[in-house]
C-alpha cells in the first residue's frame, strides 16, 4: 500500500485538528461554531483556507472584513495579519492548508 490516508473529525463542535504535518505541507482541520474564532495572529506560511461548509468573516491586515462561502479557497500571503471568525448561523468548517510548512521558514530565519 502506498498511499496514506488521513481521516478528520465530523462534528458540529469547535474543534481544530492537526491532519498533516510534513515537511512540504502542513494542513489542519478546524470547526467554528456560531460567534466562535480564532485570536488574531499572523500567517507564518503561504496559507490556504479551503471552506467545506458555511460562511467565514476573515479581516487580513487593515482591509474591511469579507465573508467567504463554502467551495472557496482562499490563499493569504506569509507574514499577513489575519482575523478569523464565524459571525454566521451555520457552522463553519474550513482546511487550512500551509505550504510550505512553517517550520521550513522557521529554519531558514534563524
């Protein structure tokens, strides 16, 4: 067998999960009830947020917030200032792919 096969949760709970953490590319699975997000921090890779189901308010650096839907995927730069959180009834639930994985940056900034 070759391949490898990486299961996540099903849930309506806030939850965040690690998937894959390898050297090209770390993805993490994340669940957002209503009102719930995540603190305000700054991308340390290239990230890609793929949205699997309802709506997500995300504000990057100084811009006004904007809400994305589920079938979108939304790539914000290193080093962007980001703000996630689901003011929506739904509940949100998104992958956030990073590639490279940060701790590619973090060896080559030391």
């Amino acid at each position: 067998m070759f391949e490898k096969v990486y299961e996540f949760s099903k849930s309506d709970i806030k939850s965040i999960e690690k998937l894959v953490d390898d050297e090209p590319l770390l993805i993490n699975h994340m669940v957002l009830p209503t009102g719930e997000g995540l603190p305000d921090h700054y991308s340390n890779s290239n990230v890609y947020i793929i949205i699997i189901r309802g709506r997500i308010t995300l504000t990057l650096g100084d811009q006004y917030p904007a809400d994305y839907h589920g079938g979108q995927i939304i790539n914000i730069p290193y080093k962007t200032k980001m703000s996630i959180i689901n003011n929506h009834d739904d509940v949100l639930e998104f992958l956030v792919a990073k590639a490279p994985n940060p701790s590619v940056y973090k060896r080559v900034e030391l």
